[in-house]
C-alpha cells in the first residue's frame, strides 16, 4: 500500500523510537520532566520566541492560544476555510465561547480588507463584542497546502497592532510553508502573538504540537492547556519524538514538497489539478463522472490510499515513508485509473 492520504499517517522511525525510549521523563506538573523542558527550550531558541509549550495536538494548540487571547463572547475573525473553524468550530465555541467571526476570502488569503470586512459587518460599541483575534493558517489546508504570503501576514500582524487585537497563527505546517518560499520559520512567525507547529505531520512524530509565544501568554496557556485536561506528567517520551523530529527531519520537508509538484505535474493535462505549493496535490474528478469516494475506493483496490476531501475533490499528501519512486507509480496508477 503506498499511503497518501495525510502527512499524519508515518510511523516513527526506528532512531525516533529510541530516542523516546530513551528520554529523561520525570513528571512535567512538577517541571522537572528533562526531555519536555529540553524539547521546550530548544524550541524557544530555535524559532526565536520567548517560551514556548508542548501540546498533546495541534487542535489543543490552537484552542488553548485562543482561550488565551479572549474572554468569552469576543469575536474572533478567520477564514471560514481555516482548520479553527472548518474543523475546530464546535471546539471553539463550546471550550472558548467565543463568537467566529468567519470571512469567505476570495482566494483563501485573509488579508486586511477581508479582516475589515469581518470588523464592519456588525454593530460595534463598547456594549457589543469585541473583536479580540485574528486567526491565520499556513500552509493552508483547505486549499490544498496553500501557502499564506509573508508580505501579507506582516500587513495583517500591523494592522492588528494598532487595532489592539492580537493574531493566532495555525502553523501546522508552517515548516513545510517555510522550507517552499525560503524563508526562515523565525521570520514568519515574527508577525504573531502565538503560534502553534504540528510534529505529528511532516516532522513524521506520532503525536504533539508546540505552542510558541511570549512568556506572558506561555504562563496564561499552561493554566488553560490544564484545565483542558491536556497537562501531561511523563511528557518527555512524547517531546522526544518532536525534538527528535525537529532534529533529522525539517530537510526532508524541500523533498516532500518536490514530490508533491512531481505527482501534480505527472497529472496535468489528465485532470484539473489546483496549483501546488508545498506537500499537497488535490484533483477533481467531477468532469470524469465520477466523485472522490468512488474513485478513493477504486485507488485502495489497486494498492493506492487517497483522501476524498470533498464530494468531486480527491487529496494526495506526500510525507517522509514516501520516495519518488512511489510518487510515479502512484501517478501511473491514477492516470490507467483517470482513463
Ligand atoms: C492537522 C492540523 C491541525 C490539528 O492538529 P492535530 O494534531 O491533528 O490536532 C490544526 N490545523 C491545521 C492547519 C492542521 O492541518
């Protein structure tokens, strides 16, 4: 089976298995689990923050951030297409109770006339709600891992400065963004209160997140990560697998992202593809009769997993357990499927 249907699905490699194994756990309530303060320290330094905490996922990550950054009832605006509210809506507002605010931007890029729009779009007074975040995603997955522009986020992180409102950023594959415009992780996330990176995607870990910020808003989120049940004791077996994975694996990520304009390539001119930026390849399949679940069904019975992401829309993630080999074999299994 040659399995592209998320960057979630690798298995930890043998030397990040013993690195976990191997870890200095003790129990992070009381901070003295060593692999965890390790893995946090170095994540600090490494993305150039001031704290930084390890999460369990991406999606406590995330709702902690935006427990941190309001009081409920506060509107937060994002992109209708962001995972915090495609995904994460329910959670948003049963855990922060706060009001999404969702724009639909043209283009999946919410810039600042699309955040205008969503401030504008309701009676605003000292006795309405707030608008207390913004919330960004990059690479955005909606859009098959479309990468947000850096100019654009330093014009929404200004914006929001002299607004008072602060700005999320969902960077569960910021790195994988990263490593396709060449610009330094520490760069991007400058134009952010927090943000949150997934190990458990391209940096192939099995589990956790890490949530970057000031120390200010760090002390406020190991308060709420606790309350949402996501305080851990012997931590440090998991925070090895993400340093381990920060460590060996951000190089491959340039490689992934080939792979994944090898694949789009090899299916242009067969089916309509959307453009492809970094490790992700979504097709249509509307135009041959067919939907996604149909042909998802015929790849799995010739050895190929796909994703059906919508009813015509099938997606193909390319991650670390696949070489470029299996990339032309899987598109010359899509392309005797397409015909
Ligand atoms: C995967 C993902 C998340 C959530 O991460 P989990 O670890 O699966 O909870 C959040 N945002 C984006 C953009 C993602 O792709």
């Amino acid at each position: 089976m040659i399995d592209l249907r998320s960057d979630t699905v690798t298995l930890p490699c043998k030397e990040m298995l013993r690195a976990m194994s191997e870890a200095k756990a003790g129990d992070d309530f009381y901070k003295n689990d060593a692999a965890t303060n390790e893995l946090e320290a170095h994540c600090a330094d490494f993305f150039g923050v001031e704290a930084a905490l390890f999460m369990a996922s991406g999606t406590l990550a995330n709702q902690v951030a935006i427990r941190c950054h309001t009081t409920p009832g506060d509107d937060i605006i994002t992109d209708e297409t962001y995972h915090v509210h495609y995904y994460e809506s329910a959670s948003t507002v049963d855990l922060g109770k706060v009001v999404l605010n969702t724009v639909r931007s043209p283009d999946g890029i919410l810039d600042v006339s699309c955040i205008e729009r969503g401030m504008l779009n309701k009676h605003r007074s000292n006795l309405s709600n707030h608008v207390s975040l913004i919330c960004l995603e990059n690479s955005i997955n909606y859009h098959g891992g479309k990468i947000f522009p850096l100019e654009e986020a330093k014009l929404v992180y200004q914006f929001a400065k002299t607004e008072k409102i602060k700005v999320h950023l969902d960077g569960a594959r910021l790195l994988n963004a990263c490593a396709a415009l060449g610009v330094s992780p520490n760069e991007y996330i400058k134009n952010a209160d927090t943000t949150m990176i997934s190990f458990s995607k391209g940096l192939g870990a099995p589990f956790g997140a890490i949530l970057l910020g000031s120390a200010e808003d760090i002390h406020k989120a190991v308060k709420f990560r606790k309350w949402y049940g996501g305080g851990l004791h012997q931590s440090g077996f998991m925070a090895a697998a993400g340093l381990f994975g920060l460590k060996n694996n951000i190089g491959q990520l340039a490689l992934d992202n080939a792979h994944a304009t090898l694949l789009a390539k090899q299916l242009q001119g067969h089916v309509v593809v959307k453009p492809t930026e970094t490790n992700m390849v979504m097709f249509d399949v509307e135009k041959l009769g067919t939907t996604s679940h149909k042909f998802v069904h015929l790849a799995q019975s010739v050895g190929l997993l796909l994703y059906p992401w919508s009813k015509y829309c099938v997606r193909a993630v390319t991650h670390n357990g696949i070489s470029r080999d299996d990339i032309i074999w899987a598109a010359d299994k899509i392309l005797e499927m397409l015909s």
